[in-house]
C-alpha cells in the first residue's frame, strides 16, 4: 500500500515538472489561494498586486524555451 502511494506521488509531481500547462494552474491556484484568504483581508490593491506579478512571472517563464522538452 506504501509503496503504491510512493508511486502516485511520483508520477504527480513527474507530470507536474514536465507539463508546463499543469505546473502554471497549480501555481496560479496557490497564488489565488494566499491572495485571497491572506493578502485580500489586510488590502484589496496588496492582493490585485500580488496575483498581477504572478501573472506577469507565469508569462515571462513560459515564454521562454523549456529546456525539458
């Protein structure tokens, strides 16, 4: 059962790290997430800010070539 486990957990974080598509939603998701249950409540602009960055990172990383593939 461990080892089945082990196993999912590897072939999650595998296709995490070689599917660019996949690794840009988990990031925008935990992006959103501190945004909006932490940053939201202390101020509005603090977390429109934070997930702008996070847009214009995910863009500059993406557009440039993967080495992986």
């Amino acid at each position: 059962m461990k080892e089945k486990f082990e196993d999912f957990i590897y072939d999650v974080l595998d296709f995490l790290i070689n599917n660019k598509w996949a690794f840009a939603l988990l990031f925008f998701t935990i992006c959103f997430l501190i945004s909006f249950f932490f940053l939201y409540p202390i101020n509005a602009s603090l977390a429109y800010g934070f997930m702008g960055g996070a847009t214009v990172t995910t863009i500059y990383r993406f557009s440039k070539p993967n080495n992986h593939e």
